[in-house]
C-alpha cells in the first residue's frame, strides 16, 4: 500500500456508512486510491487460528455491499478491499502505518452532552501514524470551512499545516482558532497576559499560512472559555475540524485532554494529527 491511499473502516452500520462515504469523497476530489477494510472482531468471535469460512464469507459480502455504496459516491476512485481479523483499533494501527489518512465512523453511546462516541476513536487517534478522520453520522451536506485550533506545539504545528493543504485542496475557507482558556479551566486567576499572547499566536499562524499558501482565504478568532467547548462551537457549520492529537498540553501524553474532550463531543468530521507516530508502547 502507498501513501496515496485512504483507509476506511467499515462494520455495515450508518456510522461507518457515512465514513464511508466521506472517505470516497474525499479519495475522489485528491485522486487517492480508496482502501475498505473490515476487521473481524477476535475479542468477540473468539478467533485463536483465524477466522472460519462462514464469518470469511460474510466479511466478503459486506466488503462487496460497501464497495458498491463508496462507487455510487464517487464513480471515479479505484477501490480496493481487505478483511483481517484481530483488535480492530491495532489491526488499522499497524496494518496501515503509511496510509494517507485513516477514517472511522464514530459509535454514539451516551447523551448529547459528555456522551461517548467509543473508546475506540480515542485509542485509534491516539496511536495511529497516519492522520485519523472520526466522522460523525451526521447527514446536513451545508458545510463550508477547515477550522484548525491554533497551539504552538509541534502537533498543533502539523496540524496548521494539515489544514492548510486540506483547505487548499478542496477550496475552502481556512479558519484559525485560538482559545483562552477561562479561570476555571486554567484552575487559577488569569495573568493578563493570555489575550496578548493569543494575538500573538495567532499571527504567527497567519503568517505560516501566508508562506504556504498565500492566496487561501484566512480568517481568525480568538474564543474565551473551555478550548474543547470553544473548538466544538466554532466548528458548527465547518466541513472539518483539524487538532494536534496533543493540542494545547504543555506535557502531551499519548492523547491531549483538549483533542480527547472534542472527540467525545463530536459534531463535525474531525482528523487529528501529530508530528510524529505515537509509539506502539501504548498497548
């Protein structure tokens, strides 16, 4: 497999259906390959030498019905399959370490606010090489815009860049977002110093987009409050929501407590990005 190739996990449900057709987009507008994949869950199959011929069988078959759902959407993009089986989260770890992009569905298990969207979004985003999309089942097609949260770590840095070259690539408007956390976030009275600091971020960011791209559309904001709350909202009505896996932790661990809150919290088709692999030590 190439680093020109998109990898979609797929299980038949509507939140991999629109995964699905998200990734075949995508491949389609970046002249990607598309790679489905379907892991067979041992934890639940119980498999010790692999999967039997039925459970075989019916992997194919559900390859074959998604195949046809990822060529209606974009008739264009060469499509392959593969079904493995094993940990479905280390199976697109390290099955696909040069992939150009991973992409899920995301599972919603709890309610509206502080819900759940599956651990596995999080162990994936937090251990994958190649950047992550967790898309959610979300059908309203009016979006418009790449929302990148702006921090001065080398994550967030891949992650401006990220964007930049997402926003380029499918004609959008890129939008810069800079969070001051409030008192209660930051669990101590504010410096005076944090808006002053913030403005300075965000210039710089905008001249890195300028020496990138200098022609895409920019705009900026700086938000106040909780920064994973903030993200959320700006992003609303975006297309996409771009974060360093550890965005804005001064002592990053293997999945930022910003980027973690915004994947429980997901409304809108968010890739997470770092600047180098997360190591496998984490399992």
């Amino acid at each position: 497999m190439d680093d020109n190739t998109i990898v979609v996990g797929v299980d038949g449900s509507q939140p991999s259906h629109a995964a699905l057709r998200w990734a075949a987009a995508r491949a389609e507008r970046s002249r990607s390959r598309l790679l489905i994949v379907h892991v067979l869950d041992g934890s639940r199959t119980g498999v010790g030498d692999g999967p039997d011929d039925s459970a075989l069988r019916d992997a194919r078959a559900l390859l074959e019905t998604e195949r046809g759902i990822a060529a209606s959407a974009a008739p264009g993009v060469t499509i392959d399959t593969d079904v493995t089986d094993g940990d479905p989260v280390w199976s697109l770890v390290d099955g696909y370490p040069a992939a150009r992009q991973i992409v899920v569905g995301s599972h919603k298990t709890g309610f509206l606010r502080g819900a759940s969207f599956g651990s596995r979004s999080l162990q994936l985003a937090a251990a994958a090489a190649a950047p992550v999309v967790v898309v959610p089942p979300t059908g309203d097609p009016v979006r418009a815009g790449v929302v990148v949260g702006v921090d001065e770590s080398p994550d967030g840095r891949t992650a401006l860049e990220f964007g930049v070259r997402h926003a380029r690539a499918e004609a959008q408007e890129l939008i810069l977002v800079r969070c001051v956390p409030s008192t209660r976030t930051l669990g101590r009275f504010r410096s005076g110093t944090e808006d002053a600091d913030a403005s300075a971020a965000v210039a710089r960011a905008r001249r890195r987009v300028a020496d990138l791209d200098p022609d895409l559309r920019v705009r900026s904001r700086i938000v106040h409050g909780d920064p994973a709350q903030a993200l959320i909202r700006a992003s609303t009505r975006a297309a996409l929501l771009v974060v360093g896996r550890s965005q804005g932790d001064a002592h990053p661990s293997s999945i930022g407590r910003v980027t973690h809150d915004v994947l429980l919290n997901l409304g809108v088709a968010t890739v997470v990005v770092g600047a180098v692999p997360s190591p496998s030590a984490l399992r």
